[in-house]
C-alpha cells in the first residue's frame, strides 16, 4: 500500500527543486522582452508605482542611489522565501540606512499585508505590480532570487539566498572585490515555450507531426529549473522535456518509474548514490555542467519512454545508472495497538495524483490541500529511508496545511509522531533493505 498526504507543491519540496510560478519559466511570444540589463551594467530608472511598509507610497530605483540596494523576488508560496525573510530583516537592521532590501512580490497586495500581519518581525517594503518587469530586466529565472545593485547603479550580482550574507555585504560597501556565484539560470529572457518542441522551428510551428528525436544541450539561459511530461495531443504521454538539470538530476528523472513513490515520482536525495571518479562534473556550477534533455517517441513506444531516457544517459556522459538494494539503517511506518481512530475510506483519486505516482485505489494519509507520499514527506524531514510497512487503506488527517508544516512548524516530528499514534501508526528505527539508485563510471568507457 501506498499511504499519501495532502501537501502542496510536490515536486519543488521532495526534489529540491525551485518554487516557481508558471510566470517564471515561459515568456509569452506576443510580449516584447525589455532591454536586458547585464551585471556590470547601469540599472534603468523603474518606477515603483506602489511600495507596501515604506515611508512614501511609490518610489523608483533611481531614488535608492547611494546604498547598496538588493531586491528579493518572493511569493507568499515560495517557503524559501519566507523563511529568508527574518535573516533579511536584521541584515536591515545591522547596515541601516548603507543598504536597502526591497521586496520585489508576485503577489497583490491582500496577499501581502495577510503574510506580513502573522509575522510582525518582518518590517521590509514591499514593491507591488512590477515583478515581471523587473524580472525581465534583470534576467531572473525564479523566485528566491536576489539582485544586488551598488551605490552607484551599477548591477553587481544575481544570486540566490545563500549569497546575501553579512561578509558579502561588507565587503561591496567597502569596495573590496568578491565572488558572488550567478543564479541558476539567469539570464537574458528567451522566445520559449515548454509545451513545444525543443529548439524545432523557432519552438513551436511545424513540429507537431514529429515522430522521434533525443536532444541533450548545454544551459537554457533565462528559465529555471523545467521538467514536462505532456499528458495532452499532439505529444501525450510519449514526451519528456527537462531543463537546466544536473546529472545526477536526469538520472533521477529517467528512473522515476521505479521509485518508491511509483510512476512519475522520483528517489529522494538520500536514496541515490554517485560513485564516480570525478564527482566535479556533477555539481552545478553557475551554468555550467547544466543539461537540458528532450525524447520524443512514438505512441507505441511511451511505455519505453524513461528506459529510452537512461540509455541516452549512460551513453553521453559515460556513467552507467543502476538500482541496487542495500541494507541500512531505516525508518519504518508500522501498526501498533489494537485502539485506534478507524480509518474512513480512501477518496477517488484525480487522474493528475494517480500520474504524480499515487495509485489510485490505495490507502491515503492527508494534510490539507494537496496530496504527497508519507514516505516522501518522512524522508525529506529526517533524512533517512523511509518504508511503509503498515498495510493500510484509508485516510489520516494530521491536520496541517502546508505552509504550516514546511515554513511555519519546520516539520513538527513530534506533532506528526503523535498524530501517527491516534490511528496506531508508529514510526520507528530498523535495518531495512532498501532500494538505492546507483551512478557509476562506464568501464568500458575509462
């Protein structure tokens, strides 16, 4: 059985994969693409036609010359984002007026002010209505991004969280030079759609009736992280397209079949391991060692689709990607008591859960919203392999949302522990055989 839990944003949170809006990884072909402004290059004087916790009700970029300012592109959904926000807040705090962190929101302003009234420790202005603009400007592929421009204009740097640090601050306020490391993917926008047909005929027109082709390519600048399984005509269920993905990434994507989640899931992080000689060329470096990958099969092929996928692999990087058991330490839902909360019946599943991996007909667990495998979720939080062991069909309900779980509570073990126990299910330690994905070196090929 396959016990599920309602969470939202199952990809983004169980892979590692960046939050983002449909808004951050396509550009419309009917839009015109503003200038790019490269690092290095003066920033344009934006106007910011409405700002949120600020002494004047709009500004523009121009009026912030002389500190070192560094805008936050951030949605109430990005947990990311949110849990950034307090850092940023008494980095404000510690440089005061020398710099000034901007929020840059995907969101309108209801949205806003509900965040910003639950957490009153955040006290940062917020710039509403501007964020595909700015985003286009500056070549930013994702939420959770920031861009840093001196006190001169001038834009230094596009990064992710990590980069925005006390040291790295310091150090541009005093003009010494340093190293801030490029977020993945930006860059200047692109004519690009991700429903289409990699790189065929301008990405779109004329490429419907293709039959078969296998593409692997360098970095797609301008988009984050993209994955797309078509499940609509022309290319239904006999496509898969992934952009700006690691290595190590693809073969995670290429046996998602025979992952523990089932068809269309992944192994998590914890649950592959990467023997190679050269492990360098498998960490993402700025854009390098990025790979985007696209197969297009025929109809009566697509139940060979991921197989096909693993074969392109193996071939073009020279590894050999295999599933092996391994014994190891594990943790393992089990039945415990005899008095327990009774498990209502499982409710039917959409087409779109029992394609995420969720077989349909088996027993659920459930968190408000959306659903996801418990033994996804238990693997994200204690970072070890997770089995369920139970044999159950129904529902549990622990009563969670997600941003309760993931930003608010951090993954409350002891909460999800006792809320287990109401339906006598106990988590507990043991040696389990477990499957691990398994990335070699090609003999053949050293």
């Amino acid at each position: 059985m396959t016990l599920t839990i309602k969470v939202l944003t199952l990809i983004y949170v169980i892979t590692g994969m960046a939050v983002m809006g449909e808004a951050q990884n396509q550009q419309s072909s009917n839009q015109a693409i503003p200038n790019f402004v490269a690092i290095g290059e003066r920033a344009p004087n934006i106007e910011l036609p409405t700002i949120m916790n600020f002494p004047r009700a709009s500004a523009s970029l121009q009026d912030f010359k002389g500190k070192l300012l560094i805008l936050d592109f951030w949605a109430t959904y990005c947990p990311p984002c949110i849990i950034s926000m307090p850092k940023l807040s008494e980095l404000q705090k510690q440089f005061d007026d020398k710099i000034q962190v901007l929020l840059v929101g995907a969101e309108d302003e209801p949205m806003a002010r509900k965040l910003f009234a639950s957490k009153p420790q955040i006290q940062l202005p917020n710039a509403l209505g501007v964020y595909q603009q700015l985003a286009q400007h500056f070549g930013v592929p994702a939420l959770d991004t920031f861009v840093w421009i001196d006190s001169h204009g001038v834009v230094r740097a596009v990064t992710d969280g990590e980069q925005v640090r006390a040291e790295h601050i310091q150090a541009i306020l005093e003009g010494r030079p340093v190293k801030l490391t490029s977020q993945m993917g930006y860059g200047p926008r692109i004519k690009f759609d991700r429903h289409s047909p990699f790189l065929i005929d301008g990405n779109g027109a004329g490429a419907a009736d293709l039959r078969y082709h296998s593409i692997i390519s360098g970095a797609l600048r301008g988009v984050g992280p993209v994955m797309v399984t078509d499940r609509k005509e022309p290319y239904k269920d006999r496509r898969i397209f992934v952009a700006n993905y690691t290595i190590q990434a693809l073969y995670l994507t290429a046996f998602g079949d025979d992952a523990p989640g089932g068809p269309g899931s992944q192994f998590s992080r914890i649950r592959h391991s990467l023997e190679v000689a050269n492990p360098g060329r498998f960490t993402q470096k700025e854009n390098e060692n990025l790979y985007c990958y696209e197969l297009i099969v025929p109809i009566e092929m697509a139940g060979r689709l991921r197989q096909m996928m693993r074969a392109d692999l193996d071939r073009f990087f020279g590894t050999i990607g295999t599933i092996e058991k391994r014994k190891v330490k594990a943790m393992v839902l089990t039945r415990i008591g005899k008095d327990s909360v009774k498990l209502p019946p499982h409710e039917p599943l959409e087409p779109w859960m029992v394609a995420a991996g969720i077989p349909e007909g088996e027993g659920q667990l459930h968190m408000h919203d959306y659903p996801i495998t418990l033994q996804q979720l238990l693997e994200y939080f204690v970072k070890v392999p997770t089995l369920d062991e139970t044999g159950l069909s129904g529902m549990v309900d622990l009563g969670y949302g997600y941003k309760e779980l993931f930003v608010e509570r951090k993954g409350d073990m002891a909460y999800i522990r006792n809320t287990l126990t109401k339906y006598g299910i106990a988590l507990q330690e043991a040696e389990r055989e477990v499957d691990f994905l398994v990335i070699r070196d090609d003999p053949a090929r050293r």
